[in-house]
DNA sequence: TATTTTAGCTTACAGTTGTACGCTGAGATT
DNA sequence: AATCTCAGCGTACAACTGTAAGCTAAAATA
C-alpha cells in the first residue's frame, strides 16, 4: 500500500482541489466553474477527471468538508487565544473570525455561497459544517455561563448568524466602513449575551 | 404615448420577467438562466432579447428591484397588522416574513443568492433593498422605544439579519421543525430587544 | 398618404461544455 | 518474468450557449 501510484493519485487529486478552490473568487462562484478549466489548471486531461471524481458536485462537497474543517480549527485557535492572551471572548472571536475570511477567503466564500446555493446536497453539507460550529460555541457557553443548554443553543447559533453574516458583508469593504462593520457586530453580540442572561435568571428564577 | 406599440413593449418586458421569475426555483438559480430559455418561456426569439435588456444582468438587477419592492410592500403589511389586530410585534413581523418566504419564495430567492453572488453590481442591489429594510425598522424603533439612533439601526440591523436568515433555514424544511425554527428565532429578536434594551437604558444613565 | 421607426423574426457562426470510447505505458501482483 | 490494473491521454460528438446581420410588417409620425 501507499506505492508510488497512490501517491501520485492523491498528488493529481489534490491539485484538482486546489484548482478548484484557486478558481474561486469574488466573481466566480462554485457553479460557474467547469470541469474542463479546472482540469486544465491541474494539469491533466478532461477526461482524467473522472479518474478522481464522478462529477463536479463530487469535487464539491469535498471542498465544503475542506473549508468546514479549516473552520473549526479556526475556532479551536480562537479558544486557546482566550485561555492564553486573556482577551475579552467576544472580540477574540471575532477577530479571529475576520482572520478567516481575509486569509481563506475563497474557502469562506464556498461556505456562504452554497449554504443558499443550487444543490441540496450541498446546502445539507453547508448546514452540518454551521451545525457543528454552533454546537461547539453552544457547549462552551454551557460550561462558562449558568446558562441552561436550550438557551445556550439558540444563543449560539444567533452569534454564528450575526458573524458569519458580518464576514459575509467584510468580503466587499476594507478599512474605515470594515472597522464600523466589526464594530456593529460586536455591539449585536453583546445584546445577545445580555438578552439571553435576561432570560437565564428569569428561567431559573421560575425554576 | 402609451400607443398600442409602446404597451405591446411593456407587456413582453413584464413576459421576459415572469419568465425569470418562474424559472427560479430550489434548484436553479438566476446565473443558471440562460438568455435563451428565458426568452422561449416568454414566447420570443432569442434575439429579440436584446430589444428590452442590454443582457442579462440587466433582467436581473430589474429583477432585484422588484423583489426588493414587494418586501418594503410586506414590512408595511406588517405594521399595518401589528397596529389593528393589536398583536406582539416580533410574532407578526416574523409570521409576515415567513408568509413572504412561502408566497414569494423566489423572489426571496433571488435576494437571498444575489446577496453574496457573483457580481458587485447585484450584490449592492440586494444590499441597498435590505438597507432599506433596516431603516425603516430602524425608524419605527426609535419612534416606539426610548431608543437612541444607533441602537435603534444596530438593533434593527441584527433582527433583519436574523430573520432573513431564519427565512433562508426555513425554505429547506417544514412542519415541526418549521415551527422549532421559527421558535428559535423569536428568542433570539426577544435577546436582541432586551439586551438592547438595556444597553440603551445604560447610556441614558450615564446622560 | 408617404415616410420613418422598431419589436420581433430567421439564419448563421464560433465557442464552450460534459462525457463516451478506446488506447497506452508504467506500477502492482502473482 | 508474465500478467493485471488503472491514471492519464487523444479523439470525437452532440448539445447548448450568446450574439451578429439583415429582413419584415405594423405602428407612429410628418
């Protein structure tokens, strides 16, 4: 096992992955690339594409499990930069966050794209990758807050919906307006945080 | 003016639009229109096409603007219930937009994708017809709460933001889990108004 | 009424796409 | 050493795309 021959068939695969993703960009989304120009880019042969992938939509989704494993280091890193550095956690993740979209923009571009996109398959792909992000925030403000684990959930899927969407929106500015934007998002946070402790207390005072 | 011919014009514009409209769908988003498709919907030549738009884009963007119009027509639907029938604000306004997802699905469609699509030009389409949308909640904010300005557009701001993409989660699904949905996200506008809320009493203090 | 304008048509073309089919040669297996 | 496997290639094709050019007939204008 793991010959000369399968390592140059991973070799060529991930090239097609690469180009793949190199062919992504503000104007070129997923769906507009072709089989034959991304083929091209890695060097073989339309035709051999098939040798790796039974289609596009193939090439696809192992893309989207690229990108949604890129995001959850990203937040792991996130994390260890709050244990270590000691900054406030709302601007640590966000920061972090924003760090993502400038330096892996294209995979961040992929997520945000299809999660509305053409294919169900790959919006279902989209939706698991979010899942699993928001569970992740949901557990860690289960244990660090005395927050109970359904107000924890729904807490944390509105922060992954205000920032995912905030990213969305830093794709097309910079500067001045990008300050604002992080801005306004950490501002949208905090009234999250305080809401949801409102409903916290009044919940366990009923309890 | 307004002879037989110009209305005839007008006429088959409204028919290449229909056309585009209908050819939306879960599965088939506008830049996977084609000019010719579009065109034998509405029962003319391909060439003829060009007689009403430049290209394409130029349908869509005509496209962008109309949908863009029935939401603020929708926002106002709301309000309207909220002051007769007396009910809760955030439950009309979310039962409106749910109404507006299953009536108009795609138009919200066409918003939803356009948002993070392919081209600039369609992107700050979408992204004025939300700002509008946000504006306008803003106001009404301002005006019914003690809200300062910036609260108020921060504030309105998230609750679009949340409900659009709540709107985006729900076209995929039905029933119960429909009902979760819009569940959760009726807790997390209620986080969003108390922890501005208390933001905003906060910086009346400090006054 | 004579002239101009124009929405829509037909024909035509060059470009791109996905993919079926069959071959080859180098690594793997026996 | 003989055989098998299979990644990659070249050729070929049918389906589609956008759009250029020029015609026609009916409405508008003078």
């Amino acid at each position: 096992m793991s010959g000369v021959r399968a390592q140059q068939k991973q070799k060529t695969r991930q090239a097609l992955i690469q180009a793949a993703f190199n062919q992504l960009s503000a104007d070129h989304s997923f769906s507009n690339l072709s089989l034959r120009e991304v083929a091209r880019e890695a060097g073989i042969a339309p035709t051999s594409f098939y040798r790796h992938f039974k289609d596009m939509d193939e090439l696809g989704l192992t893309m989207v499990d690229e990108a949604g494993l890129t995001l959850r280091q990203l937040m792991r890193q996130a994390r260890r930069r709050i244990a270590n550095d000691g900054g406030s956690v709302i601007n640590t993740s966000v920061v972090t966050f924003m760090e993502f979209i400038d330096n892996s923009s294209n995979q961040f571009r992929l997520l945000l794209r299809e999660r509305s996109g053409t294919s169900k398959a790959f919006r279902a792909a989209v939706a698991r990758e979010v899942k699993h992000f928001i569970l992740e925030l949901a557990h860690y403000l289960e244990s660090e807050t005395k927050c109970n684990a359904m107000h924890a959930y729904i807490q944390a899927e509105s922060m992954v919906t205000l920032v995912f969407n905030a990213g969305a929106e830093a794709l097309d500015i910079e500067g001045l307006q990008r300050d604002e934007l992080i801005e306004r998002v950490i501002w949208q946070l905090r009234y999250i945080t305080r809401g949801a402790g409102h409903y916290v207390r009044e919940t366990s005072k009923e309890a």
